[in-house]
C-alpha cells in the first residue's frame, strides 16, 4: 500500500521540510508516502472565496489516482486516537487499495472534496497552520505503522 498526501499550499518552512522529510524516510519500507502540493486559488480584496475553494478542490480531485480511498483532514471529521489510527491503517492495507489524505486550503475544503472523501479525519479541536498538519500527519502515520509493527516507539 502506498500513501498520497495532497496539500494545497506550497513551501514548507525549513523546519517542517526537515521533519516531514524525516518521517517520510521513515515510512519509506512500510507506507510510501508521497506530496503533492497545489498552488492555492486567489484571495485577497476583490477575490472571490468561494470561487478559491472551489478551484483549489477542482486541483484536488484531479490530482487524486484512480481507485484511491481517501481521507480528507478535516475538523468536523472524527477524532482518531494513534492506536485507531492504526486500526484504520490495518483496514486499508486489507482492503488493498492505496490511501490519499487531503489537506484543503485556509478556508477548508470544497463540498465536492468532501462528498469524494471516504472518510473524514480530524486532528483534534485544535487549530493548527496547514504547513505543521502535514509534519503531524506524517509523525501519526509513521507512529501508525510502528504499533502494527509493534515496534517500541509508541509507548501507550
């Protein structure tokens, strides 16, 4: 099984490059994971949000491969602890098809990325920047793999 992680939202700061980096190296033999990153849709004075929102989900869905089950991060989604994680982990591995999270721009995602995604997942009631999701992503799927593993780097 391989991952796909498609973000709107190009440019990592060096340090979350550097820890994304890190765990992505890590997810190498277990979970493939692979960014794609999309530039995100104009705003500013004058703009129209909701015509960004829509074009960043256009770029999202057209950037999704085919038969993919996907997850899209998004806080009204549910809660997963590191050890559901792992059971939902499990579960796309048996099902045998590869796995795309999304991470939509600031103002969240479209209504069709939503109605495409399988599953919804939330971070917890926290609001983080879109870069450091990505790197909190990453650690969460590595540490995922680990407990199927049973490797001792989550210590629950």
């Amino acid at each position: 099984m391989r991952a796909r992680l498609i973000a709107v939202g190009e440019r990592m700061p060096g340090w979350v490059a550097e820890g994304f980096a890190e765990y992505r190296k890590r997810l190498s033999h277990e979970l493939p994971l692979e960014l794609v990153e999309l530039k995100p849709g104009n705003r500013g004075k004058g703009r129209d949000d909701a015509r960004a929102i829509q074009d960043e989900g256009a770029a999202i869905l057209a950037s999704l491969p085919h038969d993919v089950h996907v997850v899209a991060l998004d806080g009204r989604g549910k809660a997963w602890s590191s050890e559901e994680l792992a059971e939902q982990l499990t579960r796309w591995r048996m099902a045998g098809r590869d796995v795309a999270f999304l991470i939509g721009g600031p103002d969240g995602h479209s209504p069709d990325v939503l109605a495409r995604a399988d599953q919804r997942w939330s971070l917890g009631s926290l609001t983080l920047p879109h870069m450091l999701v990505r790197l909190v992503l990453a650690e969460q799927l590595y540490r995922a793999t680990t407990i199927v593993a049973g490797h001792p780097y989550h210590r629950a």
